[in-house]
C-alpha cells in the first residue's frame, strides 16, 4: 500500500506557471478574448437554475389556461434557451481562440528549446542522452497543451461557477449559501492538498524514470551497432529490464495514490449532497421554499457538483502537466557553458596565426589538467602534426581553437584576437 506523506514542494508550480504567464503575455488579445468568453458562458450556467426553478414554479402552481402561469412559463423557458445558446456561442469563440493560442505556444516553446540545446556545451551534449532529451522537449510540448486546457478552459469556469452558485443561493438562503460555500472550500483545499502533495511528488518521481527509459530505448536503438559488434543484446536487455522495473514501480506508485486521492473526493462530494439536499427538504418543511426553489436549489447542487468533481481532475490534470513541463522548464535554467560576452562581435581572420599563451584546461571536475601553462604558436600557412598517445589532448588542441571548450586559464588568439572576447 501506498505511504501516505504530504511532500508540499511549489518551486516547479512557480518556475512552470511562471514560464506559462510569459508566453500568454506574448499573445494578450487572444488571452483576453478566451477568458471573457469563458466567463460569459460560466455566468450563464449559473442563472440557468434560477429560471428552471422559475419553470416549475409556473407549472406547479398554475396551469395553460391561466395567461399568468402560462407568460411566466414561456419567459422562463425562452429565457432558458438565450442562456443555452449564449453559452454554445461565447464557448465556440473561446475554443477558436484557444486553438491559435495554444498552437502558436507550442511551436514557440519547441523552437525556443531546440534553439537552447543547440547552444549547450559540448560538455553538455556528452553527459546527455540524446533520447532523454528529445523526450523532454516533446513531453513538454504537450503538457502545455493540458496546461492551457486546465486552468482556462476548465479551472477558470469552474471557480466562476463556484462563487456565483454560492452567492446565488446565499441571497435567498444564507444558511444554504454557507452550507455550500463551506463544503465547496473544504472539498477543493483537500483536493489541492492530496494533489499538490501527495501525488505530485510521486508522479515527478515516475516522470524521472520515464524519461530515462525513453533515453535507454533511443539509444540502445540508435546505437544497435554498436551492440551486434559486441554481442552485447542480452547485456542491454538485462540493463532495459532494470529501468523498466523501476519505471514500474513509481508509476504504479503514482497511480495508487491518484486513486486514492480520486476516492477522498467522491466521499467528500457524498457528505456534501447529503447536506444540501437535507437542508432543501427542511426549508421545504419550514415553509420557505416552493417546489421551484427545491428545483432551484438541486439543479444549482447537481451542476455545482459536476464543477466540482471535475476541480478535482483540473487539479491532478494540473499537477500531472505541471510534472512533464517541469524538466523542459529546467532548460531554461541551465548554463549554457559557453557563452559570448555581451556585445560580442564576429572575429576578423585575415592570415590565421593561432596562439596558445599559457593555457590550462581541464575537462568538468578532473583534478589533472590535460593542459597546464602550455604555449605554442602556429604561423599562417604553417603546417602542423599533432603526435601522441590517446587521451593526450590532440582532439582537445582543436575542440579548444572551436571554442567548443573554455580555457581555464590563459589565452587563445586568432590573428591576435582573443577567441573568449568574441562571437561564436
């Protein structure tokens, strides 16, 4: 069984929402038309109960021949279908624009990202699978997507529908009002809770694992071989197996615990209908609802409950989007490793006279350095053999004249120019 553990950790809630709000801010328009469209519609589900209440009122206590029950039906029901049709209309206009938005993000997000890993290190690129990355990026790419879905076209209209039912039914009922706003805040800070803090964790975890399975897949593929030439199949299928069975268990992890977060909810959402509905019949008994107003309070109840029941997939949807952008997020934290100063400019060439002037280099964290306080100078047009044993630097001497490493210490010149002082 699943340990539970409450882990509240919101550094990738706020560095991915973060890198969100700057994408929307580059398509505000957009944004803005979505967002009042959405709570345009949401404001129309919410007087939808107050006129079926209306409805029943007219029918109960009146019939077809009696002109008042009858105009008041048909402003009911008429009401009922320019609801229903605003909400279809605004709905449209706002999953239009949501498309381009979304659209345009993703494609800025995948060519932002390629443009940052074709600029890593060479250090970089050593120490990282090609699949692992790649995974990433796409993995990424499609978690904005539910991002986007979640909180404009699930998470907003759900809260709008949240305050105004609760404001709605407290301004006839201030005890149901407090009934339900109490119930509906109880439900949604458990839910963030369990979410936020105990699946989210478990779920980060298990995008690790995924990430490096992918890795492993990809590589083992790319480099098949390599793997025939050293008969090493059953070598790499033991290694796959391992990943697996670790990617096994934290998914697994995962997924129980996302189930019982999903049972939490539906308790809670029963002690809630129990309440509302129990509160209705006794205002009902007591005289101070009609027929209609019971219609009034349950329909309002029933479509308040989906919101609600769906708040608690927006937030695991929430969190599970949150998880997979978290890694292609970190992109934009890394150090390039080599970077041009600022204002750099293009290096002149004109006879290409190469200097080393007391260079030292060693690569990473290596205590010995490949190069210590080492001088040569090459003339233009001179011919040059790099001689010596493997490892002793002669593919670092021109990885350094690419400026594919940094020196530590020292000079390279190029005509006399300093390689480290210009533009890549």
């Amino acid at each position: 069984m699943a340990r539970f553990r409450i882990d509240l950790r919101a550094d990738a809630f706020r560095s991915v929402l973060g890198f969100t709000l700057g994408h929307w801010r580059r398509q505000p328009w957009r944004l803005s038309l979505i967002m009042g469209a959405f709570l345009l519609s949401t404001l129309a589900d919410v007087l939808t109960p107050l006129y079926s209440g209306r409805l029943v009122d007219a029918v109960a206590n009146g019939s077809a021949a009696d002109a008042v029950a009858w105009n008041a039906a048909i402003s009911a029901f008429w009401m009922l279908v320019a609801l229903a049709l605003a909400g279809v209309v605004l709905r449209n206009a706002a999953f239009m624009a949501i498309v381009e938005l979304t659209l345009k993000m993703m494609a800025d997000i995948a060519a932002d990202a390629f443009h940052r890993v074709q600029r890593f290190s060479t250090d970089w690129h050593a120490n990282s699978f090609a699949g692992s990355t790649v995974r990433k990026i796409t993995r990424g790419m499609w978690a904005l997507d539910l991002l986007n879905d979640t909180i404009l076209i699930a998470l907003l209209p759900s809260v709008v529908m949240l305050v105004g039912s609760t404001l709605l039914l407290g301004w006839f009922w201030p005890l149901m009002g407090a009934v339900v706003a109490v119930g509906s805040v109880l439900f949604i800070t458990v839910t963030a809770t369990l979410s936020l803090g105990y699946v989210a964790p478990a779920a980060r975890l298990a995008n690790t694992w995924d990430t490096r399975l992918g890795g492993s897949l990809a590589d083992a593929v790319s480099c098949n071989a390599v793997v025939k030439g050293f008969g090493a199949e059953t070598r790499e299928e033991a290694r796959l197996a391992r990943v697996v069975a670790k990617w096994r268990a934290r998914t697994g992890r995962t997924w129980v615990r996302g189930t019982i977060n999903g049972t939490t909810q539906g308790t809670m959402l029963l002690l809630l209908r129990t309440a509302v509905i129990g509160l209705a019949l006794m205002l009902w008994a007591w005289g101070q609802a009609s027929a209609g107003d019971v219609a009034f309070v349950l329909t309002s109840f029933f479509v308040l409950q989906g919101y609600l029941r769906d708040i608690g997939t927006h937030i695991r949807n929430l969190q599970r989007s949150i998880n997979d952008m978290e890694e292609l997020v970190d992109f934009q934290a890394e150090p390039l490793g080599i970077e041009d100063r600022p204002a750099a400019g293009p290096i002149r060439i004109n006879d290409g006279r190469i200097r080393f002037d007391r260079v030292t280099f060693h690569y990473g964290n290596h205590r010995l350095p490949l190069y210590r306080d080492f001088s040569v100078e090459i003339a233009s047009g001179e011919r040059v053999g790099l001689v010596g044993h493997s490892g002793s630097g002669k593919t670092t001497f021109v990885k350094l004249i690419q400026r594919l490493y940094d020196v530590n210490a020292g000079r390279i010149l190029i005509d006399g120019q300093d390689i480290s002082e210009v533009a890549q």
